[in-house]
C-alpha cells in the first residue's frame, strides 16, 4: 500500500511511538496524572510534563505551563477561540481556515461577534495586503492556518504577527499541519496562542493535541469544565494553566506515544523534515503538471523551485473527466495508493477555486514516503489520464 493521506493523520509512525504506548499500558507503572500521591500518579505526572517541556521547546514557548492538552486539534480551537471573544469583539481570519476554525468562529458569529475574512490570490496564498483595510475598532485578534490542509500554501507568520503587534491585537495560529514539519517559533513570530493535534506530522497517536499560549495576560473564560485533582471545593475550574484546559483524565498513554513521535523529530531536525518533504513534493510536481488532463491547485512550479520554504508537502489535483471521487476509488482500487477526495473541510478554498461541485483530490506526504513512490503514484496516474 502507498499513503499520500497524512495531513489526515500519519500512518507510519516510527516504531518507538507504538513501543511508548504499549509499554505505558503493559509496564502498569501510569496512573492518573495529579490525582493521587502513590507511584503510579506521580510517574504518569513526571510523563506529562516531560511532554509538555518537548511541546514547548519545539515551538519556542518561554513558559512550560503554558501547554496544555487536548484530544486534537479541533477540540483545542474551540477551547480557546469560545473563551477568548465575546459578542463585542470582531476577528479576522481567513478563506484558508478549515472548520476547525470557522465553524467554531461562526458560531460566536451568531451570538454577535463581527467576522472578517481574508481573501486569497490565485495560487490560494493569503492577501496579507488586506489586514490593514479589515481592522475595526473593535478588531482583538487575528485567527490564521499556517499551513493550507488543501494547496499546502503557508502563511507568513513574521508578518501577520508584525502587524498584530503593531495594532496591539492577538495572534491566534492553528498549527495542525505545520507543527513537526515547518519550523516555528512563538516568541519571533509573536503568537500569542497555537493549536496543535498529535497525530498528524509529530507522529503521534490520534487522540493527541493542545493549546501553547504565549501571551500570560490574556483574559480566558471558562468554556468546559469539570474535575481538575485541585482546587475540588471550587465551583468554577481553576483559573491556572495548564489545568484551565484540562478538565478530567488525560490521554496519558497517547502522551507517551506523542512523546516519542516528538524524539524522532528531535533527532531528525524540523529543519531536515522540511528539506526532505520539499525534495519529494517538487519530484512529484515537476511530473503531474507535465501530464496533459491534470489541473493542479495552489502550486506554481516556479514558485516550487525558488521559494520552496512557502509551501507545504501537499498538492491537491483534479484529471479531467473524473470525480475526485472516482479518482480517488480507482487509484485505491487499481493501485493500492491511498489519497483523499472531497472537500477537506476546507469549504471556503473549494469557493475560491471553483471546486465546491468536484472537489480536489489530495497528495499529502510524510517523511515515510520515498520518491519511489512518489514516482509509482505519477504512473498511475498518467495511466487513468490516457483512459478517458
């Protein structure tokens, strides 16, 4: 089998990541983190943390207790973006965004929070041009995706933190297919707040994210509640990260696991990922745009070639005569390849490029795929665009 399908989620993991979890259940050694003074409780407690130190250091966040864990990406969002704004607040965001993002942002919509969207350009790059004629009075933050999960277009964060910093608003960055593959830090970049999921690109198991704030004067509300293994009197959750985030028992096991995803990429290199995955998206670009019948999204060959920092290890294509989601059958069906058809959650870049009826299919690759494969991928399908 061949998976082109890991900004869904990574399927190769590198071994250790299976080892950690297996021996965080089997070693019988891994509580309940914070609920207890035994053995078990306190060494699942040391586990935590320990990734929480890694999750930092991975994004340049100055305090360790500012991480706190979540079930993904998504859950995350909504934990912060429903305690962040009010009915009086208005936000920009973009047509980049995935629903993890907007569905959350329209919701506080309804309840009378003002939303304002960045548009994008021809290859979906996002018009930071457009910021300063978006900004209102009542402007509080600016909520981007670093990485399209659809062109693999990214987001120039120096910038759009520059300007936030400018005009004393936050800046709020869901990282869910940048993190592990595109270096990031908090502190040059000026994030204030980041989302992050665990299964994707940080190799680590599904159930796996959180949320890195950078900003300790923010003024949260609480959204989701319930035990915390401190302050049990209270009524309200506590107020401290990075229990305010984390009502109930934590996914220590998958911690484990994430925690080792975190060591492979340590001793690779973000920077060395990134390399490696440009390497392989410009092979498979150079040869799809050559095949006659493809119509290729969000990429520029050129672009590809001199600035391969702007873009993501993800290219999403339409073939003539075919749905995304026959291509994406046949290509299953007939060569063992696994890809994603449809609308990736990302119903506003569909909008843009005219794909809401045919939706895109998707290439999205992990340092676990080689240029064999890649190569394997662009026979099948120069095959299927002979056929009608």
């Amino acid at each position: 089998m061949y998976y082109f399908d890991n900004s869904a989620t990574t399927l190769i993991k590198p071994p250790q990541v299976a080892a950690a979890v297996y021996h965080a259940i089997q070693s019988q050694t891994i509580g309940n983190p914070a609920r207890g003074s035994h053995a078990p409780a306190l060494q699942a407690l040391r586990h935590v943390e320990q990734v929480r130190l890694k999750i930092a250091q991975l994004v340049n966040a100055q305090d360790v207790s500012q991480v706190s864990f979540t079930s993904n990406a998504t859950v995350a969002l909504n934990l912060l973006l429903k305690s962040l704004f009010t009915s009086t607040d208005a936000v920009i965001t973009t047509e980049n965004e995935h629903n993890s993002v907007l569905r959350p942002l329209y919701q506080l919509e309804k309840e009378g929070m003002q939303l304002d969207f960045l548009t994008l350009d021809r290859l979906g790059r996002v018009r930071l041009d457009q910021l300063e004629s978006l900004l209102k009075e009542n402007t509080k933050a600016v909520v981007i995706n670093h990485m399209s999960n659809v062109t693999g277009q990214l987001t120039d964060l120096k910038k759009v933190g520059a300007f936030c910093q400018k005009y004393n608003l936050l800046l709020i960055v869901d990282a869910a297919q940048s993190a592990g593959v595109v270096p990031i830090d908090m502190v040059e970049m000026q994030i204030d707040a980041l989302c992050f999921t665990g299964h994707k690109s940080l190799y680590g198991p599904q159930g796996t994210g959180g949320i890195v704030l950078n900003n300790p004067t923010l003024n949260l509300k609480t959204v989701f509640s319930g035990g915390s293994g401190s302050h049990s009197y209270d009524k309200e959750m506590p107020h401290q990260m990075p229990g305010f985030f984390e009502p109930g028992t934590l996914n220590v096991h998958g911690l484990a696991g994430l925690e080792a995803g975190l060591d492979f990429i340590e001793e690779q290199s973000v920077e060395s990922i990134q390399k490696e995955l440009q390497e392989i998206t410009l092979l498979f670009l150079e040869q799809v745009m050559a095949i006659s019948r493809i119509q290729v999204y969000g990429n520029d060959l050129k672009q590809a070639k001199e600035n391969p920092e702007n873009h993501g290890a993800v290219v999403s294509l339409n073939l003539a005569g075919w749905s995304s989601g026959d291509l994406a059958d046949v290509l299953y069906e007939e060569y063992d390849i696994c890809v994603r058809s449809g609308a990736h959650c990302a119903p506003l870049v569909h909008k843009h490029f005219e794909t809401v009826k045919t939706g895109m299919v998707r290439f999205s690759f992990s340092s676990f795929n080689t240029k064999e494969e890649v190569n394997i991928a662009v026979k099948a399908l120069s095959e299927l665009a002979l056929e009608r």
